[in-house]
C-alpha cells in the first residue's frame, strides 16, 4: 500500500514538472539571465516596441565616467561639486540608471521644449564630456547588445507626469525619450533626499538661453575649486618600470630586454612589442604588426559590431586602469572618443577629477589603437597631482559672453581643469566645442 502512494506521489509530481515547464516556454521566462532579474519580455506599448531578448552574459565595466551628476528634487538641482559629492551620487544613482537604461524601449524624438518639461523633479540627470555610443551605454548597464548609429552626450531619468521615462540628449543636440520599467517610487526616494540646491539648468534663465538646455551650472561662490600642482611620473631613478606596469602591457618582466637611447628615453623590447618611457615618463606601446604581437583582446568569433566593440573598451579599459594604478596617476581615466581606424578603433581617454574634465597640456591622457583583434598600440601620460590652493569664477553669464558661446557658436559652457604653462591645473569656466 505504501508504495503503491509512494509511485502515485511521483507520477503526480512528474506531471507537475511537465506543466511547469510548458508554462515557462510560453510566458518567454527566461530565468536569471534577464536584466534586473525580472521578466524582460513584456511589451511596453507603443510604434516601436522592441521584443524580449536575453541580456548579455558578461558584464562590462563603464568605460566612460559622466562628467555630471544631478538630482533634480522638489527644492531645485543638487550637482556634485567635489570629488567626495560625485562619488556619493554615483552610489546612489547607479542601480536606477543601470536598470533605466537595460530596460529602455521605443526610442522616439522629442521637441527641445518637452525635454525641458520633463527634466523636472523627480529626476536623476549625467552628462558625458564626449559623444558615448548609445550601443555601448547600453552594454555596459547589462543591456542585450543592440547596433545604432545614435551617440549620446547627455541622460536622464524622469519621473514627469507619472511614468518613468529615460532622456537623451544626443550629439548632434537633438533630443529622445524612451520608456523603461524603472519605478517612479525608487525614483522619488532617491529625490527626497536631505540634498541643498546648489544648481540650475540653463534653461531656468533667460540671461543663459544662448547655453544647452540641460548645461547644469553650479554656484561655486563657495566653496571655490582647489588648484594642484602637477608633476611627471618618474619610476626610479634608473627609470626602471616596476613589473606590474610591464605586465599590463603584456611583457614577461624576467624576459624583457632594456637599452637607452640618446634622448634619455629607456626602451623595453621583447620578441614583438616595445615599451618606450621618455625622459617625461610618457609610455609608448607598438607591436610589430596585429598578426606577430599586441595585446589579445579575446573577441568571441561570433561577436556582432556592438559586442566587438564593448569587448575593445572593456579590454582597452582593464589595461590602462591597471597602468594608472601602479603609476600612482590622479584621477580616473574615462572614455571621450571612440574613432574608426583602419580594421580597428582609435579610443581617446581623458582624466576624471571627481566629475571634471582635465586637459593636460598637448597631449590626451591615453589613447588606445586596435586592429583586428589586437591592441597594437598605447600610449599614456600619467601624472601625479598636489592640492596648490584655490580659485573662484566670474558669474556664468559673464564667462558665457567672454568665452563667445551664444545659439549659433556650436560651443557649450563647462568647468573644466586645464593645465597651464607652469605646471599648475587650474579650474576654469570655458567654452568647449563638439567632442572636446
């Protein structure tokens, strides 16, 4: 009798496993792998609307930091103004962008006029220093890979009128919207905040119409902006690399051979790369060729456009970062350009200092060459940074009119660090074209 029960309790419980499963194929539930951990796959409404797909299985790490970051409450526009405020805000509004983002659909063109009614409390707002590849946004917030031509500067979540809506700002300075499955409850608790206005979008004033809508603009009457004193990276004094920095670049340290040439510049050389340090502590890194040297990038053979190129920077990314680090270099290194090159990429890589931009003097922070599957070439210019003292700024309408940036000029206002002829980086209010 009891194991007449005991077979008719296991039937029962095959048959269950049977429906359940027949279940799952036709809700499309994908399991884990979905983003955010939830059903991907329900359609949101409206002309365009996208089907489930998967998300990607590898997650890569932002390549390109924003410059900005805003919450925008009830009381007016709090924006990170030191390195200890950006942080904080990146903490806070990681999870919401990352789920508003892999989430987002139906992309669709909006006037500059509703964009601006929609960038109002509740909403979370960044801003790159660079045009960012919205494919590429997308796949570094665990979104499925997804080609499109569209480069973006600028993103919001929005809360306006209910529905939780992310907003582009793209690079050509048109504007979109899209849907998302973020929640306008997550997004009012971050808003709420205990945060005390300290900005304005130019938009709110008619004196700063001639500026981008979404251009955030601190007050920095106080506190003022610390100024640093910069100074070259110089290894030893025999200008001996440690091993870590020769590992990132992929040399073997106890197989590498070292000369130096004339122009006190040392030249670190293996069997199909070499490793140049000039005097400054500049490095140069060149393979013979993509076929006989480099450094592998490990593409998947079947990787489409999207995925080739997120593999490139997150590769691009790993490399440097390592470099930075074991050159005691300031700042963080961020993605500001992505160029086509040949059968390869051109990355561009500037210096985050707690959400400004830095411009070194003639020359970019690293650029990255690939071919192929290689990176064939690098080359970085780490600096170290001292605190030197501090600085304060005319009025933005003033900085505005003196850095000849109106409607027409194609020039958007920015603070940014720039260093000067003495060695000093100095914050400044300036007017920065396109892709600067």
């Amino acid at each position: 009798m009891i194991n007449r029960l005991k077979n008719i309790l296991l039937v029962l419980l095959a048959l269950c496993a049977v429906t359940l499963f027949y279940f799952s194929l036709s809700l499309g539930i994908y399991g884990s792998g979905n983003v955010g951990g939830s059903v991907f796959g329900r359609v949101l409404g409206g002309e365009e609307t996208l089907l489930a797909a998967p998300a990607q299985e590898i997650s890569f790490a932002a390549a390109a930091l924003p410059y900005r970051i805003a919450v925008v409450c009830e009381d007016g526009v709090f924006a990170a103004s030191d390195a200890e405020e950006y942080e904080l805000l990146q903490q806070r509004t990681r999870e919401l962008f990352t789920e508003a983002i892999a989430s987002a659909q139906r992309l669709r063109q909006i006037s500059e006029d509703e964009f601006v009614r929609r960038l109002s409390a509740p909403a979370l707002y960044m801003r790159y220093d660079g045009d960012i590849p919205f494919s590429l946004l997308r796949a570094w917030n665990d979104s499925a890979f997804s080609d499109t031509e569209l480069a973006v500067r600028g993103a919001a979540v929005s809360g306006y009128g209910g529905e939780a809506l992310l907003l582009l700002t793209a690079a050509d300075g048109s504007y979109y919207a899209m849907d998302t499955a973020s929640s306008v409850g997550a997004l009012n608790e971050i808003c709420s905040g205990a945060y005390v206005p300290n900005a304005r979008f130019a938009s709110s004033e008619p004196a700063l119409r001639a500026l981008a809508p979404d251009e955030v603009l601190i007050s920095y009457d106080t506190p003022a902006l610390l100024s640093y004193a910069l100074s070259r990276v110089t290894y030893t004094d025999t200008q001996e690399l440690s091993r870590e920095v020769l590992k990132a670049f992929s040399f073997n340290p106890y197989l590498v051979r070292v000369y130096s040439e004339a122009d006190s510049s040392y030249v670190y050389v293996d069997e199909k790369n070499s490793l140049r340090i000039s005097s400054g502590g500049d490095l140069s890194f060149a393979s013979e060729s993509a076929e006989a040297g480099g450094i592998p990038l490990n593409i998947p053979p079947a990787a489409g456009s999207t995925e080739r190129l997120a593999f490139i920077c997150e590769s691009a990314r790993a490399v440097l970062a390592d470099i930075w680090t074991h050159s005691g270099a300031f700042g963080q290194l961020t993605l500001s350009a992505v160029e086509r090159s040949g059968d390869g990429y051109l990355l561009v890589f500037e210096i985050n200092l707690g959400g400004f931009a830095v411009d070194l003097d003639g020359c970019n922070a690293a650029r990255v060459k690939t071919s192929g599957d290689v990176i064939t070439e690098i080359t970085v210019c780490p600096r170290t940074a001292e605190p030197f003292g501090s600085e304060s700024f005319i009025p933005y309408a003033q900085a505005a009119a003196a850095a000849g940036v109106s409607g027409g000029s194609g020039k958007r206002l920015a603070v940014r660090y720039r260093e000067s002829a003495d060695g000093l980086l100095l914050p400044v209010i300036c007017g920065v074209s396109k892709g600067e």
